[in-house]
C-alpha cells in the first residue's frame, strides 16, 4: 500500500518554508494544539418552514458569510474576526458549488440544508477549516494561524441545482458495528487500525463500491489522531473509538480528496476519482494517549517513487518547479508522517526552485539532484538538513523532516 493514499488535501494556499538554516542538537519535541472543538451548528434561522427547498451537495450556492477565530473563553466562541464579505460597508456574496471542497469541509458540511433567506452560526475544528497552515492576508499578515479552529456565519441568498451534478455525496455518517473497551480515541493520540476502503455508491445497501481502492487489513497501521496529515473524514470519524472498536465512516468528497480525486503513483490512473465520496471500515487495535517523543534523527533518505521522463535530469543550476507536502517525521508513525505542515497541493501552483544558489533547505538542494519531470520522490531529511535548531511555525527545533515532491519542469 503507498503512503500517498494518506496525503491530505487542504483548500486555502499556504506559503512555502523552505528558507535554508544551520545545523543544531539531535533532539526533538512535539507540537502542542490549540483547543479542537467538535463541530457544531450553535444558531440555525431557516424561514421557509420543513417544506422549503434546501441546499444539497452539487448546487451552486451564493452566500454571505464573516469569520472569527474560535475563542473557548468566549461565551459565543468568537476571538478576533478574521474575514468578511461585507468590504467597505457592501456585502459582496461568494458563489460556489457547495459538497466538493472548493473551499473548506466545514462550509460544505455547514451549507448542506440550508434555506435561502437562511443564516447559521457554526463551530468548525481545524482538520475541516484550514489545516496546518498558516492562512495570510494581502499583505502577508496571518489571519489564521495554523490549526486553528474557526467560528463562522453563513447566510443564504439563493442556490440552484447545476446541469451536471458531482457524483452522489453522502453526509458524513459514523455507524458503529463493534463497540470497543477502554479510554476514548482523542486528538494527538498514537491510533493503531486496520482498515478498507471503498468508492461510495449509493445504489448499494451498505454503500461499498464493487472495487476497494485502500486496504491496510494485514497488519496494523499506526498514526498520530487529529493532525491533519490524513483525510479529514478520519480525523473526525475515528475520534471516540475504542480499543477493539470497528466503524463504518461514510466520507463526502469534501471530507477525503475533494474535486483533486487520488491517483495511484505507479500508474497515475485515479484510485479515487476527483468529487468522489468514498467508504471505509475501521478497527481500532490499540491507543496511546502519551505516544514517545521523536528521540533520533534518521538517516538522510531519497526514495524514488515515480522515474520521471525525458532527457534531462535535474543538476545545479537548474530551475525546477515542484510540487511538494511536508511533514514532522515520526518513528512512531507506520509511514513516519506526522503533521503536515506545508503544502503545494492547496492551490495547485508548484514552487519555482534554483538548484545551487542554497535559496532552499540542505535536504532540499541534495534530495531533487537527479530527478526527472514526472517524478516523484520521498525525501526524509534529518535536521541538520532542514532548519536546524531553529524553529519555524509548525516545525519545532531541531526536527527531522518527511517532503514529498513530485518535478512538474526543468529548465536549463
């Protein structure tokens, strides 16, 4: 099973922190959360009555809405607003189709069942709003830091059905089938499970697709809870389960891969095509609350996962653009991945990068010598390559490093 069936997809651009820096000590810590609330509607206004028509996941929906970062010591959640549609006294509503992830989880989820004319007040945790990045404004001041729950309120203007509509999307749905024994799975919690997936299709009794795309039922696979660096829809099903516990989780598109889908890295066929819900059956093995620390640094590390194509191989003093996800690493962790925190994939822009002119990590300069357009590679790069004993955002001091990056061109 590859490890890129667990990279998360965000929805908002992140700006890439690559910046080289000095070696440091061979330590590590972790990175603590901010409070991860669950999600929840707080205030829902619909005028029109149980008749009235509501949104549904694949119409286009024009909508107003303002953003305040949570605040748990607020009696109404809201910290310091963040965002609005009103600019300059004049609300300027925002078009999108609702259920897909043009946006983030917690909108779709949040428009789902609306009226027009309606409003609502929602709590939506970090794992369905931003992730791990830090979200800027124009001018580069962070409106949002990273993994930060947020509060929103969304109104209503209209909303119609489009002529062609996403595949089916269920709601998110969590059914358990095993009830478990012992402490609750929580947020940061080291989980172990076996687990299956499927396409969703809606013409099933239990919603499984004919072909199962993701299966890690042989042995157990280990990874740390509520750190989005899996798909939202994991973060939020598998929080309260039991040593011993099997669900089944139902995931829309908004919630797994959104409108980007899944492609196999050998084949580049999609596993999961893009818009597309999918299913899985969990069972947790085991739980630690209290999962070790990163101790040791690994060993520098370049694994090829796609060759690439054409002729001409990066070397230094080339210009590369690359796509890339980064993440703490984690020795706990079955494929090491903690939290992601950086990534290109939000916005579809590769980064530009010139090889030689140290404008980039060590692990970096080192890591993308080689590769071809097309290809993808898994770079796991101890400290003294990365940032050192200097700390950056989401990355603490003196941490090793997991980057998977993928060459989009090379120019001479």
């Amino acid at each position: 099973m590859k490890n890129s069936m667990f990279k998360a997809i965000a929805t908002l651009a992140c700006a890439a922190a690559l910046t080289a820096c000095g070696g440091g000590a061979k330590n590590n810590d972790t990175t603590p959360l901010p409070p991860q609330p669950a999600y929840a509607v707080v205030v829902d206004n619909e005028p029109g009555g149980s008749s009235a028509p509501v949104v549904a996941t694949g119409d286009l929906v024009t909508f107003s809405y303002t953003g305040w970062l949570y605040d748990e010591t607020k009696t109404d959640k809201k910290g310091a607003q963040f965002e609005t549609s009103v600019v300059d006294s004049v609300d300027k509503p925002l078009t999108m189709t609702v259920g897909v992830g043009t946006r983030i989880a917690g909108w779709d989820k949040a428009l789902t069942g609306m009226q027009a004319g309606g409003s609502r007040l929602v709590i939506i945790p970090s794992n369905m709003a931003f992730g791990p990045v830090d979200i800027k404004d124009s001018t580069g001041k962070v409106i949002v830091p990273a993994n930060t729950s947020v509060v929103y309120e969304l109104k209503v203007h209209s909303f119609n059905t489009l002529p062609s509509p996403i595949p089916p999307q269920p709601a998110f749905t969590k059914t358990d089938l095993v009830t478990g024994t012992g402490a609750a799975a929580a947020a940061k919690n080291l989980v172990t499970i076996r687990y299956t997936g499927w396409l969703y299709d809606n013409t099933k009794a239990d919603n499984k697709g004919a072909e199962f795309f993701d299966a890690y039922s042989g042995q157990a696979f280990s990874f740390l809870l509520g750190v989005d660096s899996r798909i939202a829809g994991w973060d939020q099903g598998i929080v309260g389960m039991q040593v011993g516990g099997k669900r089944r989780l139902l995931i829309p598109a908004s919630m797994a891969w959104a409108q980007f889908g899944l492609k196999d890295d050998a084949t580049g066929l999609y596993r999961v095509p893009p818009s597309t819900a999918v299913v899985y059956e969990i069972e947790v093995t085991a739980i630690n609350a209290t999962p070790p620390a990163q101790s040791t640094q690994p060993a520098f590390q370049k694994i090829d996962v796609a060759a690439g194509t054409g002729t001409l191989v990066a070397a230094t003093g080339n210009t590369l653009t690359v796509h890339y996800s980064g993440y703490l690493y984690d020795d706990s962790v079955t494929d090491k991945r903690g939290l992601r925190f950086d990534t290109s994939r939000t916005t579809g822009v590769p980064l530009s990068v010139k090889l030689g002119t140290n404008a980039v990590i060590q692990g970096w300069e080192q890591g993308l010598l080689g590769m071809k357009v097309g290809g993808k590679r898994t770079l796991i790069i101890p400290a003294d390559l990365a940032y050192g004993s200097t700390a950056k955002t989401n990355i603490p001091a003196n941490s090793p490093l997991i980057f998977d990056v993928e060459v989009t061109s090379i120019t001479q």
